[in-house]
C-alpha cells in the first residue's frame, strides 16, 4: 500500500506531464476500499479557473488475484465512450506504472453507489425486479456494442465459435500457474467441460464479472458500469451463465419474483436472441470453475502476502462445481 | 493439560474481539481483524478432526488409484498419529488422483470418472479443513 503523501506526490507530477502545466491543483486526495486489491484513489482536479473534475486513481495491487492488462481495459473505456454502455470515461493511463509504480488508470469519478445486494435489499419488490430488468437490458447492452466498428478487435482476440475452448483454456492456464498443490476436483471439471465445450453463435463484448457490486445506481438508475478488467470477445452465454450459476443466486435473482428464467426470457427478448439451454448450462458450471480458481489464486496471493483476504476453494464452491459437472458424453 | 488447543484458539480470538471493540480502528485493520478471526476459527473447527479424516481419506484414495491402474504404496511406514506425514500423503495420492483425470480416455472408461466424481463429492463433504 502506498500513503497518502507519496500518492498525492506522484498524482501531481503525474497529472502535470499529462496536462502540459502545473495550473491545475490536485484536492481532496483519499483511498477509498480496504485490503490489499486494486487500491482506488479519489481526488479532485481543480483547474485555473476554480472547475473542479473529480477523478479516481485505480492503482494495481503488487500483485492482483487475477492478472489482466489495464492498456487493454483502458482501451475498453475508451471506446466504450462512444457506444450507449454507460461506463466511466477513461482519462489516463500508466500502463508501466512509470508514475505511480504500478500500472494504473485515472478514470472520471462518476455519481452514485454501488450496492451488490440491491436486488434483495430493502426496497419495495416492484422496484427490485425493475432493476432487476435493467440490469438485464444493461447486459444486453453490452452484448449490443458494435465492438469490430469501436476497434476492439485490434485489442481483444476474437475467439470466434471456439469462445468456450478458448476461455476454459484461459482459465487453466490461470490456475496451473497459482495452484499450490493438486485439486483433483478441478482437473475433473476441466475435463467435463472440454468434452462439452459448446460453440458460440456469435461474438460479443463480454464483461465477466458482471453483477450489482460493479454497476453504480442513481435514483434514477443505472449511472456506470464498472470494473471491465476481465472483459473480452467471446460468447453473450458466458455473462448469462455467470449472472444464472448458483453461486450467485442473492445477487441476482428473487425468490419468486425473478427467477434465472425470467433473466434468460427477458435477455432472449431484449436482445432478440434464443439463449441455447445446454450452452447456458455449460457456461454456468465454468462460472462456478472459474469462481474456484480465482479462490486458487486468492490462497497464493494471500499465502504470499499479496493480498489480506484469505481466499481458498471452499466446500460451497466445490461442491456446487461437481454437481453441475456435464456427464458422460459417450 | 492448560490451555489445550482450544483454549488458546479461544483466547486468540477474545483478544482480536478486544481489539476490535476500539472506536479508533480503520477500515484496514477492522478488516484484517475479521480476516484473522476467520482463520481462526476455521482452524478451531477442523484441527481435531484432521488426522481421522487424512486416513480414512488416504485409504480411499488409495483404493481408487489401485482400481485406476496405479500402483500405489500402502503407507504403513508413516505413524498413524502423525497429521503432517499423512497430510503430505494425502497431497501426494490426490496429485497421483489428478495424474489420472487428466490421462482418462476421451471414449468409453468403465465409469471410472463417475467413481472419481463419487468419491471427490463424499471427499469434499467430509474435508474439515
């Protein structure tokens, strides 16, 4: 972690070689969050003439649970700016972390809270399955974005129908290069699901870690979507799958209001889609894969000391990923 | 005799709920508090039952791997009452157990990964670590 007065230096010098000029005045400099992932900086950029932007600095752990590139995620925001998605406008990056010692990106700091229990909180029924819906638009938003006219494909590889290959291989890759000791239950898993890996129909922008905590709400709604550091090209099921898996059950549906259907109903609607049942039901189990190997890589960062929180695949997890586990296909 | 595991599992977290009871804590360490009392409480729960549940745990396993075609050593050379001989046992006969699944045929396999999968869900429910 780095402290305040190094911080609010190096956001200084950083933000004067952006501008050109040191006229502008870095205000109201705090950490918000806790622990040891991404460490988020709020602060103000007070201009010559008073106009104050308030900014938010996301800085890289030393090292995060899952490594991704932030020239990529800036990239995402960057052309984000020019779709319907609301996501935060990117201002700058450092992606060598020459400035701030890690990679970091200084993003516009928009209004609003995030809330990742919203949809069984306190608030009147007809009002959570509202947003519950738009959550459900917002994701097929996202699957909307004319990504190849944006140019993201000079960015993000486009899997094309091999989506689902491609991403479990992605993910055992992450988890031969943290796994401290054997996890049969996962070679299992990895096994079930190359036998079953379905084709995709077609090629979106996928979030992969879309849910309440990531999406700031207003009182008139949806503000930003947050977080797109896992984002990539690959099949719209995988965001279905991951919003439907059982894991995620409180985040995302209502006893007897919303069901992982209705979800699914409303997208094929919204999007005009058919959401194929076997593919969705694959994509869910890779999501409860993939919760468990971040939990892998949870246990090496915190054993390391990279990270206070001390993640491990748990019973939940396991259990929930072997009795989803697709069966025999011959 | 005094203080047994528990006892002092049990004192460590009094005194991380002493801590924690000050008004003047951040954020950060509020969190590591929880953190650790998390720990130790999973410890609290599971260390008595570890040693019992490595061997039934490691003659399963073994079992498994001698009808997958392993060949596997009986483990009578390590003391039944030593956790850590037979946790590292345990780690290297699930090593062996992932070695299998990932040489299963792609065909037909006498539905050996459904008694892999059998095992690996009675083992997940047993495990009280």
């Amino acid at each position: 972690m780095t402290d305040i007065d190094t911080t609010e230096s190096q956001v200084r010098a950083f933000v004067t070689r952006q501008l050109g000029t040191d006229t502008a005045r870095v205000a109201n400099l705090q950490r918000i969050g806790v622990g040891r992932s991404r460490e988020n900086w709020i602060f103000d950029l007070v201009g010559p003439d008073g106009e104050c932007e308030p900014l938010i600095l996301r800085r890289d752990p030393d090292g995060g649970l899952v490594e991704t590139d932030r020239r990529t995620e800036f990239a995402i925001l960057t052309a984000l700016e020019k779709s319907d998605v609301p996501a935060p406008h990117a201002r700058w990056l450092d992606a060598n972390g020459t400035g701030f010692g890690r990679p970091s990106l200084i993003m516009r700091r928009e209004h609003g809270v995030c809330d990742y229990g919203v949809v069984n909180g306190d608030r009147p029924l007809a009002e959570r399955v509202e947003l519950a819906q738009a959550f459900c638009e917002l994701l097929a938003a996202v699957h909307g974005v004319d990504w190849a006219a944006l140019g993201l494909g000079d960015v993000l590889d486009d899997p094309g129908p091999e989506a689902a290959r491609a991403e479990l291989e992605n993910w055992e890759r992450i988890l031969r290069k943290d796994q401290l000791e054997a996890y049969p239950e996962l070679d299992l898993a990895i096994d079930r699901l190359r036998a079953t890996a379905p084709r995709s129909s077609r090629t979106v922008l996928v979030h992969a870690d879309f849910k309440p905590g990531n999406i700031l709400l207003d009182d008139h709604g949806v503000v930003a979507l947050l977080d797109w550091e896992l984002a990539h090209l690959g099949d719209p099921i995988e965001d279905l799958g991951w919003v439907t898996q059982p894991l995620r059950v409180r985040e995302h549906l209502i006893d007897g209001a919303w069901s992982a259907d209705d979800l699914v109903r409303h997208y094929a609607r919204t999007t005009g889609t058919d959401v194929d049942p076997l593919a969705l039901d694959w994509w869910r189990t890779f999501s409860t894969f993939k919760t468990a190997v971040m939990q892998v890589s949870g246990l090496k960062a915190f054993l390391e000391t990279r990270s206070d929180e001390p993640f491990r695949p748990n019973r939940r997890v396991l259990s929930t990923l072997l009795a989803t586990l697709p069966g025999e296909t011959s | 005799m005094h203080p047994t595991i528990d006892e002092q599992l049990s004192g460590a977290k009094r005194l991380l709920d002493l801590a924690e009871d000050e008004s003047q804590l951040s954020a950060t360490s509020a969190e590591a508090l929880t953190n650790a009392r998390r720990l130790l409480t999973q410890v609290q729960r599971s260390w008595s039952a570890l040693l019992p549940f490595y061997l039934a745990d490691n003659a399963r396993l073994a079992t498994l791997l001698k009808e997958s075609g392993r060949a596997v050593e009986d483990g009578s050379q390590l003391r039944a009452d030593d956790v850590v001989a037979q946790a590292r046992r345990n780690a290297a006969l699930r090593q062996e157990l992932a070695d299998v699944i990932s040489g299963l045929p792609t065909g037909p396999d006498g539905g050996l990964r459904a008694r892999i999968a059998e095992y690996l869900t009675a083992r997940v429910d047993a495990d009280p670590s």
